[in-house]
C-alpha cells in the first residue's frame, strides 16, 4: 500500500446548495425580526457551517473540496473526513508550475468506501513531475451529505446553537455582565463527531 | 440572561391611526401595523392599580415591562397585541443605543370596569 499522507490544508472549491440548519428553523429558535434580520441570519447559518465543518475536520453537506499534499515518497492520499461521494481530478504541480498537470484517472484509483476515504497510486505509476517542496499535489472530490437526512441531529442542532450565540453577540467583548459557559452545548454535540487524524502507515 | 430566552411572546405590532371626520376633526381608524409587524417579545408584570375617572368609574391600570429586538418604527404610542390584550408603549428605550435590543414601558388597555358604590 505504501506510505500514506494526510493533506496539508482543505479548501471548499464551492458552497453547498443548502445549510446544516434550514433558515426557517432557525429562526423559529433565534426569534429576529423578520424580514429585517433575515439576511444576518442566512449568513450567521453559513458562518456556523464553516465552523462545525472545522471543528469536525469532516465535509458535513455536499461540495466540492479540494486537498493539498506533500506526498514525498507516499502513494496514498487520506481525504478529508464525511462521505465522499467521487474523486474528480489529482493534479500535481512542480516547482514555480501553479496551473499543475493533471494526473491521469488510469494512475490512480480511489477507495472511498474508507474512512477516511483514500486515493492510490496504482502499481507502476509515479508522480508525473517533479513535485515542488510545498503543496505538491492536489485532490478534488465530492463530498458531505446530499440531505440533511443523513446529518446527525447533534451536529445540526450544534450548528442551530453557534447561529443562534452569534446572533446574540454580535460583538467580541461583553460590559458587565457575568458570563458562564454552558455545558452539554456545542462543543459536548459535537465532541462524538470531532474526526482526528491517526498516524500515517 | 439573554435576550433570546426572554422572548416567549408573539405580538402584533401596529401604530394608532386617525382620519378626518369631515368636519375639521379626526376620528380613530383602524391601526396600521408596523413593517415587520410581528416580533418576540418578553411582558413582565410590574404594576397593577386602579384610576378613578370623573365619572367615578374605576379603571385598572397595569403596566408592563418589554423586551424585544430592535425595532425602528416601535415608539411612544405603539400599540402591541398579544392573543386578545392590547398594550400601549409608554416609554422607549433603545438599549445601549446600539440598535438591537429595545427596553419598553406598556400599559395594557383595559376596559372600565364599574362605577364607585
């Protein structure tokens, strides 16, 4: 199987068509003004998505991501976390080469079923280039639930709470008043989620 | 505590309106609800008493403190409209006039009860 490597950072390519909390659930629980506040809440429900999906280390709703890796001498590239629905292009870059070429589907076949899902370079097949030091290669892919069906309700329900607490303090500081920090709220909903990278074989 | 766990009423929000009666007066109209015109909203008791009119009527008067978000159109004179209970806001007050949150006095609107024995 070879040496496995994690990707160095994750970048949604695009946004999902929908968030982990529907806007009229939430404001069912925020409770803003309608019409006039609506816009902020829309927005306060993407914030939140981006961070559940941080925190998880996982794609939580369908989108493309792309991954970036240091291969050196690792033929298995460990996707980001969530179900992935389909590998769509590898690419690899050489030194002061930012467009990349890309690496042909018949070097490389994808195990999605694993978690996380997996992409392998096939027996005989290399890297096409010489990789740059930094960001080598690239992987982009599919990935998160296509219904909020398939989102375990703790996750969107810790999503609902961080729109909800962000909606309310709009500012980082809070005067004169004491504050305590709740438990069993977003971060114990989420906790049984959180993904973390075991050491690579 | 936070706004958010005080808001437990829903309220109709509308503003007293009056037309001419053709005569060089005004007569009351409906109202005109506010845009938006519902809101969350929090009611606390605060005072109950009774006033005694000229024509030695008792009228009770009880007064209510508010919570809501902003609002821009609510002010002195509002009326709110929670089930079948009317209240008037009597004071406003824009909460560290920072624009989201509005403290209010209300006095419910109650009908004349019954004259002195």
């Amino acid at each position: 199987m070879g040496v496995a490597v994690y990707s160095e950072t994750d970048v949604r390519v695009d946004a999902p068509t929908q968030t982990i909390v529907p806007l009229a659930r939430a404001v069912r629980h925020i409770k803003p003004l309608e019409t006039l506040d609506l816009d902020r809440v829309d927005q306060l429900l993407q914030t939140a998505d981006r961070h559940v999906e941080e925190a998880l280390g996982a794609a939580v709703l369908r989108a493309t991501w792309r991954s970036w890796y240091t291969p050196c001498d690792a033929r298995v590239l460990r996707l980001r976390e969530g179900p992935i629905v389909a590998v769509t292009e590898v690419r690899a870059f050489a030194e002061d080469d930012d467009a990349g070429v890309v690496v042909p589907s018949t070097s490389w076949r994808a195990l999605t079923h694993r978690s996380p899902a997996e992409v392998h370079l096939r027996d005989g097949a290399s890297w096409p280039v010489t990789l740059r030091a930094d960001a080598g290669v690239s992987v982009t892919y599919t990935a998160g639930a296509e219904t909020l069906l398939e989102v375990p309700s703790e996750i969107q329900h810790a999503a609902l709470l961080l729109a909800a607490h962000l909606f309310e303090h709009p500012t980082p500081v809070i005067v004169g008043k004491t504050l305590a920090r709740l438990p069993f709220t977003v971060d114990a909903l989420l906790a049984p989620y959180v993904q973390r990278r075991r050491c690579a074989a | 505590m936070s706004l958010l766990s005080q808001l437990t009423k829903l309220v109709a929000l509308s503003a007293p309106a009056s037309t001419s009666d053709g005569r060089g007066g005004q007569v009351a109209a409906p109202d005109v609800p506010l845009h938006p015109s519902r809101a969350w909203m929090s009611l606390v008791p605060q005072q109950a008493s009774e006033a005694l009119s000229a024509a030695g009527q008792r009228k009770p008067v009880r007064r209510y403190a508010g919570r809501m978000r902003f609002h821009p159109q609510v002010k002195e004179g509002t009326r709110v409209t929670w089930r079948q209970r009317t209240f008037e806001v009597v004071g406003v007050m824009n909460v560290d006039e920072a624009g989201r949150e509005l403290a209010l006095e209300l006095v419910e609107r109650t009908q004349v009860t019954g004259g002195l024995a």
